[in-house]
C-alpha cells in the first residue's frame, strides 16, 4: 500500500468514522483544501485499498457530476469519478435498508456494461464499441459530508459521494439505440420529480464514459471487461426519505424501481 501524507490519512480517517457512525461529519477542505483533486483522489485510493483488505469486491465505475442540474446543485463545474464495490449493488425492485445511507438523493441513470477492456480508446466512438449492454439505472448518492456542504475535493476523497445503486433486469446492446437520445423520467410515488435527455449528462452518456476511459487509464487502472459503468445523472438529484418508492423510466432501455426501508426498520 503507498505511503500516504498525514492530510491524507486524517481526511480518510474522518470519512471512514462518519460511514461507520452514521454520523456525518465536516467538509474536508480544511485539510486537502478546495482544488487539489490529485490529493482527493489519494483520499479515494486509500479507502478503496482499505475497504478491498476488508474483503470487499470492485465491480466497476461510477461518473459523477455529469448533469449541468446537478452541477448546479453541487456547486461544481466538471465532473468526478468514484469506485463500486459489490454490495453496492441492489437488484430491481429491491428494498434498500435506509439506516445504511446518511444523506441519499436519487437520481437516474445509463448503466454500461462492458463487454471488454478499454486501455487505449478513449474517444465516444471507439470507447461505444466495448459496451456490451447498456440498462436503465437508479443511482442513490450519499454524502459523509454534513449537510451536503461539499465542493469538489470533498465528493472525490468521498468516493463521488457515493451511495448504492438499481440497475433494470434487461439490458439492451448499443447497435439498438444510441444513449444520446435515451429519454428519462424519474417518479417518487408516482409524482414526477427528475426528467433528461442522454443529452444532458456531458452532452451524450458516450462522452462521460470516454472521459471516465481516459481518466482511468491516466490513473493506471483502465476499464475492464465485465465492469459495470454508471453515465452519471440524466437530470436532477432528488432527496430520498424513508419508505420512499422510485421508479426511473429511461426510454427506450425500460424501468427500474428502488424502495427504501422506513426508518426504524434499516
């Protein structure tokens, strides 16, 4: 494991008692500060290795950050990258413990699923290729950060400020659509509350996923086969209360649907 800086492991420390306490805690910044993502990323890193000694399993990539809404919601202006491990993963229709999320927000999401390795190409076009399927996607964002008060070094060392995440029953190969033009509407309860276009995540879910293949792999770790791949937002993040229901219609990929436990029951 690299040698990490003390600011590193004290940021790491802080994030790790919020998840395990349940209790969130305040911005990082006052130890990595407000624009050196590289530091964030080591933050990131450091969790990732501690959380795979634990026995936990990578399973692919989630962009963050890649709606204007969202950004806007944020209060950045490009977008991140964070890890997904395996029991991160819930299935359609699932119940998802709400006790084990601090802040959650859902939003909707393409999930790529890929068919191989991307170690070179990083353009929409050639990166479109190594997609093998593609599904409609509920993403649940979560924040260690009290109050959601994070800018962009906070949501890097935070994983991306990452949550759990649905992914639909069905995929669909790319030779049927093209994710540009995928049309989203997202319900809670059955009232209308996020809508987007492909469009609106980096202008084309292809975009984000070859700017998550370049950054990869100056990170030294490429996209791999079998890794599943989150776009990032199709709209606006909405907030998640206990016993809510979702349901995500991404057109033409289908539904998917979360519920969340009440309170007092996960």
């Amino acid at each position: 494991m690299t040698t990490r800086t003390p600011a590193v492991l004290a940021v790491a420390a802080r994030l790790e008692r919020a998840s395990s306490t349940g209790v969130a805690c305040p911005p990082v910044v006052d130890l990595i500060g407000t624009s050196d993502i590289g530091v964030a990323y080591e933050v990131q890193q450091t969790l990732t290795e501690r959380r795979l000694a634990g026995g936990a399993r990578l399973i692919g990539r989630k962009i963050g950050l890649t709606s204007a809404a969202v950004q806007s919601q944020i209060g950045v202006d490009r977008p991140d990258f964070g890890v997904l491990f395996d029991d991160m993963r819930f299935i359609d229709g699932d119940v998802v413990p709400y006790g084990r999320l601090l802040q959650p927000k859902a939003e909707a999401e393409v999930a790529f699923v890929l068919g191989r390795d991307i170690t070179d190409a990083t353009e929409p076009i050639q990166v479109r290729s190594a997609v093998e399927l593609a599904y409609p996607a509920l993403e649940i964002v979560d924040s260690r950060i009290a109050d959601w008060r994070i800018g962009i070094t906070d949501t890097v060392a935070d994983n991306a400020s990452s949550g759990v995440f649905v992914i639909g029953d069905v995929g669909i190969p790319l030779d049927a659509f093209d994710p540009v033009d995928v049309r989203m509407t997202m319900r809670r309860g059955g009232e209308i509350v996020s809508t987007g276009t492909g469009r609106d995540c980096l202008g084309d879910p292809l975009n984000a996923l070859a700017w998550l293949a370049a950054t990869a792999i100056e990170f030294g770790s490429p996209l791999r086969a079998g890794d599943v791949v989150l776009s990032g937002a199709l709209g606006p993040m909405v907030a998640v209360q206990p016993g809510d229901f979702f349901e995500a219609a991404i057109e033409p990929l289908g539904t998917v649907t979360v519920q969340f436990s009440g309170k007092d029951n996960g």
